[in-house]
C-alpha cells in the first residue's frame, strides 16, 4: 500500500536513505518502466493562476502540513507505488529559511538510483510542466501552486519557469552527496495559495497572491499564520543582539518571535528554557509550559503558557542582552 505520512506536529525527520547499488549519474535520466501521471480533477475553472510565481520566502514557523501541502502528498500516493512523503522540521533545523518550517514544503523520497522510483518523479515533473490544451504552460505547477521544486541536480523556479544548475550538484556525482543534492528525493516548495489549498487545482477559484505572515520589525520571525495577505510584507534588517551579550541572549533574540507551545521542539525552545532556567532539551512540556505561565503571570499578560509575540518582546526586555 502507498505509505504517505503527513507530520502532525513539528518534528525533526531524519532522511534515511538506502543505497542498493552504485551507478554512475548522467544527465540522462535512468530508463524504466512507463510511470503514470495522477489525474487532473474535473471542473477546473478556465482562470489559471500567474504564468509566474514570485517566491516568497519563509517568514515564520509552524511546521505541521498545511492542507494544500497533505493534499499533494496524499495525490502522490494515490498515483505511484510505496510513496513516502516528509517534511517537518523543528524550527531553525533546516538552515535560516526553509519553506519546510510553515508546512508548505515536502520531500517525496523517491531515488533517482531506482529506475522506476527515477521515472516516477520524471513523470510527476514532466505532467507538472506540461503546456495545457488551452496554451497554459506549466499549467499543474500554476494550479498546485508550486513555486519551485529540486530534482536531480537541477532546481525549477516559478519565477522564471526555468531549470537552473542547484548548488554545482553535477560536479558532484559520489553516493555521500546524493542526498544533497536531491537524487533520494523530490523537493517540492509551495505557494501560501497552494499550501492552504486555496490554488484552483483545489478550490476550483483562482485567488490572488497570498504573501503570508510579515515578521515584525523588531522580531526576526512572524507568529502563528491563520489568515490571508495579498500584500507584500515589509523587508527589515534582522535583529540583533548587543556585541557583548551572553550565547543565551544571543540565541533569544536569534530565535525571537517563533511561535512556541506545547509540542513544539528544537533550537527556539531551547533558547526560551535557557532563560527562564529549565532544563535545557528543546521539547516543549510541562516544566517548560509552567515556567512560560508562571514568567507570563509575573510580567501581568495573559498567561497562556505560549510563547506569542508579547511574550517574545517581555523576554528580549528581561533576558536579550
């Protein structure tokens, strides 16, 4: 049966690759056995969205799959055979921006070194970027709302609909820079459109850019997401911490306006423990929870036990220098 595991809180998932066999890559893609290509819904509307797609970069964190994203992935697995799809990082594990922090990315493990798992993905891709009868190019990607995708060496960007060389992977054909280089898996990046299902490939409508959350100006990340923003966010410089302050101030207002709460884990949590004198294991349970409340209770906010953008601007006052 097709396996697709859609991350159902934020999660550090290690991506476990088994290598049965040493090939030599070319830029040819392996032969196999013809690959399907899922079905397209019926009652598209004739309104498709942008020819281009601007990229809009991750600004805050909330790491479990949007509906759009789980969507996708189930579509993967209802068309190719042993699909597993991943991709929820804790907050501030995957590098400063990842599109995998808000729940609209994921990762179809699928390797180029297995012919059908590589033709698979070649299909997938292919029917992605496929002009419609209507002249549409790229006219899955437009209404899946994919900004770009990482295959292979090779990253398409919906910005540009172009193929661009990823990270001088060609160069680089050796099983230890597989991964990488993303021949174990598929990255697949989304809109907010399409990670909300809100694209017309879902919702049969076509809206306008979703620019999701803006990060404050004196926060280095934006809050929890609930809504809908067809306006460009405003760019600020990212906050710092005075020259001289502590690693634990430093990394307080490294990590400052994430959204935390019970469940959440990783680098961000760590940083809030390290303050408010809590065993420092970036998971966030009870201990953490009270001393949050207890800090909230103390500064006269509401205490929710969560850490929100007011809680975030009491703890940089008290703690970030």
């Amino acid at each position: 049966m097709p396996r697709f595991i859609p991350p159902l809180r934020p999660l550090v998932l290690a991506l476990v690759v088994s290598v049965l066999s040493t090939v030599v890559l070319a830029s040819a893609s392996p032969a196999s056995a013809a690959a399907p290509a899922p079905g397209t819904p019926r009652g598209l509307p004739a309104a498709i969205e942008s020819q281009w797609i601007p990229y809009v970069a991750q600004t805050g964190c909330d790491p479990a799959f949007k509906k759009g994203t789980a969507a996708l992935g189930r579509l993967l697995a209802a068309t190719y055979h042993g699909v597993t799809v991943q991709g929820a990082y804790a907050c501030g594990t995957d590098g400063p921006v990842s599109e995998h922090y808000q729940g609209r990315a994921i990762d179809w493990m699928t390797s180029l070194r297995n012919p059908q798992q590589a033709a698979d993905a070649n299909a997938f891709i292919k029917w992605l970027l496929a002009t419609d009868r209507a002249g549409n190019k790229y006219a899955m990607a437009r209404r899946l709302g994919v900004m770009y995708l990482i295959w292979n060496n090779r990253i398409w960007g919906g910005w540009d609909g172009k193929w661009a060389p990823y990270n001088n992977c060609a160069h680089q054909p050796q099983l230890s820079s597989d991964n990488a280089c993303h021949r174990t898996h598929v990255h697949i990046s989304l809109t907010w459109n399409g990670a909300t299902a809100r694209s017309s490939f879902w919702s049969k409508q076509n809206w306008a850019t979703d620019y999701g959350p803006c990060r404050p100006r004196d926060l280095n990340w934006a809050g929890r997401y609930l809504g809908y923003n067809p306006r460009q966010c405003a760019n600020y410089p990212a906050v710092q911490a005075p020259a001289r302050s502590s690693v634990a101030a430093h990394n307080l207002v490294k990590y400052s306006g994430i959204w935390l709460a019970p469940g959440t884990s990783g680098p961000a949590v760590s940083a809030v423990q390290a303050v408010l004198r809590v065993p420092v294991s970036g998971q966030f349970l009870s201990s953490t929870n009270t001393a949050v409340m207890n800090f909230q209770r103390a500064h006269k906010v509401r205490a929710t036990g969560g850490v929100d953008a007011t809680t975030w601007r009491l703890l940089l006052r008290y703690y970030g220098h």
